[in-house]
C-alpha cells in the first residue's frame, strides 16, 4: 500500500511539535575579548603567558577589518554508503552552490563536514543550526555546540554526529543543501559561506 503525500494541515502539525519538543544547547558563552585583552589579562604571569601563546599563536592571522572574522570555506557530506564525500568549495561563485542539489536515500546515516577559517578574533560559543523543511514547511531543527576557536591560518574542520535521512512520507525527495548564517552576539562579525 502506497503512502500519501502529507498535506498542508499535517505538515504543519509536525512542524509545530518539533517546535515543541526542540531542544538547543544551553551553553552560555563568557563575555567576548578581544586578543589584546586577553593577552594584556596577566601579562607579568610567565606561565600564563606561556599557556595563551600555546593556545594562540605567535603571529596575527589577518587584521583587515574588511574580511568577516569566521569564513566558511567548504561543506562536505559524508556518508557510508556513498562512493566518497560530496563536497562544496565554498570560495568561489554562491550562486552556483544554491543551484546544487543532492540525493539522499531514506534512512542513508551521514555527517557533515564543516570547513572554516577564524581570522581576527576568538569565537566563542559558535554553534551550527540544520533546518530540514517539506513543502516548505520546516519539520526539524537541529543545534550542535561546534565550540571556541581563535585565530590562525590553517582551517578548522567541525563533524556532526550521525545523522539519519528522513524516512516515510515526511522525507524530502531531493534535498538541497543549504547552510543558513545565524550570528551570535557573541561572536565579533558575520559568518560568511
């Protein structure tokens, strides 16, 4: 027996308990420094000097103020059962990255992969947001904690837990993917992709 398309009332319906039951991190970062506050906190304490130089670095990464602190610079779908990772270089033309679309089987288990670079200042509390919609209609929201990162020149590579592909008459046929730039007032400047 076939399953019916989901109407419009029933995916409302969904999406106003996934509303319900959303669950986001409650993690609370600390107040946001700049580096040179940081790195003036203490100055006179050598272990401590030590220690912030560990953690951040010698050399400056970039203090144009023209270029967004956080850049993501590629996405990459993992999964299993796929022939190898799908990914998006996120550095050149947008435009053709929104005409992109890929296929997922129901129920496939993936991860994505986040690539991005940090360039001013430390973020703090940086989080990814994955909305999955129908027709339209969101039916979930997902929040992972990616964490605090400071400055420096390579990129840092975030992975999400497993995943499952949705699966019966809610499952999207042909999800795009899509990567939405939420800003906290915690973090100095947009996140550009």
């Amino acid at each position: 027996m076939a399953e019916q398309e989901p109407t419009a009332e029933q995916l409302a319906q969904i999406a106003a308990e996934n509303e319900e039951d959303e669950h986001s991190v409650n993690y609370k970062p600390p107040a946001q420094k700049s580096i040179q506050e940081i790195q003036e906190l203490d100055k006179d304490d050598e272990s401590l000097r030590k220690y912030k130089e560990a953690l951040l670095g010698r050399v400056a990464v970039s203090a144009d103020p023209n270029v967004p602190n956080v850049v993501v610079t590629g996405l990459t779908l993992v999964c299993s059962s796929a022939p190898g990772p799908l990914e998006l270089d996120l550095t050149g033309d947008l435009e053709s990255f929104k005409k992109q679309s890929f296929v997922l089987k129901e129920g496939v288990e993936y991860r994505i992969k986040i690539s991005f670079r940090v360039n001013r200042e430390i973020v703090s509390g940086m989080k990814y947001i994955q909305h999955t919609y129908r027709k339209g209609v969101k039916i979930d929201k997902t929040d992972y904690m990616v964490g605090s990162y400071g400055p420096r020149a390579e990129e840092y590579e975030f992975l999400t837990p497993v995943e499952e592909a949705p699966k019966g008459s809610i499952s999207p046929s042909h999800p795009r993917p899509g990567f939405r730039r939420e800003r906290s007032s915690h973090s100095p400047g947009p996140v550009v992709a």
